[in-house]
C-alpha cells in the first residue's frame, strides 16, 4: 500500500496496513544543531519512517498588497481590484506539472483554499485587529461584504486548480483563538466566517474531494460543533495545550466520524523518554483503535528538543501504528 492511499484510507474511514506517519517538519537549523547530538551525516529518513506530504497552494493575498485595507464600501471596490484568480503571479511558475507530479512521487498534497477571518480582513497587527473588530459592531455589512469577496474570489481560484490538477485534501488556515479561547464568539463567528465558506466547501464536495481539513491553532473548542456542521471533516489543531482540545475527550463527543491529525503533545520531547511513553501510550491505542486518526506532534520541533528524545518518540510512534 502507498503513501496516499494509506492517508485516503485512513481519513475516510478505512482500513489501511498502517496510518500516515507524516514528518513534523524538521527546519535546516535543527538538523544542523542535531548533527551534534548524534545524527552525524545521516539524513533523518535513514533512521525513522517518515510519509511525505505537502501544503499547497495559490498566493491568497492581495497583488498588489494594500497600504491601506478598507473601512468603508467605496475602498472594498478597490481592493476587490486586486484578487484576480487568473494572475499568473498567484501560482508557481509550471504549476500544473509541479502539482501533477506530487502524486507521481506518492505525495500527498494538501491544497490551502483559504487563511482565515483575520488574515482575509487584513490582520497584520494590533492597529488592524482593532480596527476589524470595531468593524464587526460598527459596519457589519461591510465586513460580510469583505468576507464575501473572498469567497468569490476563493471559489473560482479554486475551481482553476481542481480543473487541472487532482489532490488528496483541501484545507482552511484558521488562526482564530488564543489557549483559552476563540476572539470571536460562536454566534459571530458562525454568521461573519462560516456562512462565507458554505459555498467553498459545497465546490470541494462536487469535486469529489472528502477530506476538507480546519487546520488551526489554540482552543477552537467553543467553535468546533458549528464547524463540523459547516461540512469540515477533519480537525488540524497545532500550538496548544488547552485541555479543551485533548483529542480523546473531541472524540467521546463528537465520535469517530471527526478525523483528527495531531494531538500529540510537544513538550512531551523535552522532558524525555519516560514522558514520551506516556503521552503516546495514554492517548494513542484509543485515538488508533477508532480509526481516522493520524498522529503527529501538535507543532513545531524547535532547538530546545534533543535529537536522541525525538528520534526515540519517533521509533515508538511507529512501533504502536505498526503493532499487531
């Protein structure tokens, strides 16, 4: 069985000889300190299995970006100027063979449609971030008509891409919380953002795509009922430590039908073997017996984490997947 049948397989339910063991992304700086530490002139994937994917995508943002993101109708004219989805800058150049070859070489692809409320209103820092939230009570028609735009916008870049290339699952950026809680409060959230990518989502389903991925950070936990009622089948969360957000307790009460990739705690890396056990023992012979489950670090391997925790977390992680 090969890469992306085993994640199909696994995200729809099925049954593959093993999940995905995806790598967490190891960034040239770590490896270099980690040659150091051990691994010498080995490459990681000499040591540990590791499946390949990648996160794909067309520029989302505005060409060419705005000086100023607008606060009344007559600048939202302007802006919607410059999301052209036919601008050749948006994709990699020979992008249709670049995609096409991702599956040739057994990668699973990932296509981003879409970065979320904040980063489509124009959050680039605090002044914006008041700015659109004053906008939500002050000009709400405004920012439904920012949102909405997006989606347009969204929708048919999206359908230039699915024309030509095929890929495994679609996923939406939502950097929408912090670790105690969502910025925008569920009714809010379900009426600004949801309502826009309902016809996003209802594209990626007429072309046959059924993972659709919300990937996102801190604790979505008050959201989470409204965005699976939106259509999303698979959650992504990364950068948290909110119990809200363990993925055994997401799955006494949303089920099995949720698939979930993460949920392994990071800091489990830095305080050592007997740590790492337990986290993967403790979650991992459930969260894999349900099924549509791949586990993977819940973010980002950073230098403080030692090449020998790491290398045992990932020998371990395999010998549970592969066990029986």
């Amino acid at each position: 069985m090969n890469n992306r049948q085993r994640f199909n397989l696994t995200l729809n339910k099925g049954l593959p000889d093993r999940v995905p063991l995806f790598s967490e992304g190891i960034r040239n700086d770590i490896i270099r300190r980690w040659r150091s530490q051990g691994l010498g002139h080995r490459s990681l994937a000499e040591l540990i299995v590791m499946d390949s994917y990648e996160l794909i995508g067309p520029e989302l943002d505005p060409i060419p970006y705005p000086k100023h993101w607008p606060e009344t109708s007559a600048e939202l004219k302007k802006l919607a100027k410059t999301f052209n989805p036919t601008d050749h800058r948006r994709y990699p150049v020979g992008w249709i063979k670049k995609y096409k070859a991702l599956h040739k070489r057994d990668i699973v692809t990932f296509l981003c449609i879409h970065q979320g409320f904040f980063l489509s209103m124009g959050v680039d820092g605090w002044g914006r971030f008041e700015t659109v939230i004053d906008l939500l009570n002050s000009n709400p028609m405004l920012v439904h008509a920012q949102m909405n735009m997006f989606s347009d916008f969204s929708q048919r870049i999206i359908k230039n891409i699915l024309d030509s290339c095929a890929v495994d699952a679609v996923y939406f950026s939502e950097p929408i919380s912090g670790n105690d809680r969502p910025l925008l409060s569920p009714k809010m959230y379900e009426d600004f953002v949801l309502r826009s990518y309902l016809p996003i989502i209802d594209i990626v389903k007429k072309n046959n795509i059924s993972i659709i991925v919300f990937q996102t950070y801190g604790n979505i936990r008050p959201l989470l009922g409204s965005i699976l009622e939106a259509g999303f089948t698979c959650l992504w969360s990364c950068e948290t430590n909110a119990p809200a957000m363990d993925y055994k307790n997401i799955r006494k009460i949303f089920g099995p039908d949720l698939g979930l990739i993460g949920g392994i705690d990071l800091n489990m890396l830095r305080q050592g073997k007997k740590s790492i056990d337990q986290e993967l023992e403790q979650k991992l012979p459930e969260l894999l017996h349900q099924g549509n489950y791949i586990p993977l670090a819940n973010g980002r391997v950073r230098a403080d984490i030692p090449f020998e925790n790491y290398l045992y977390y990932r020998k371990k992680l395999y010998s549970m997947v592969t066990k029986g």
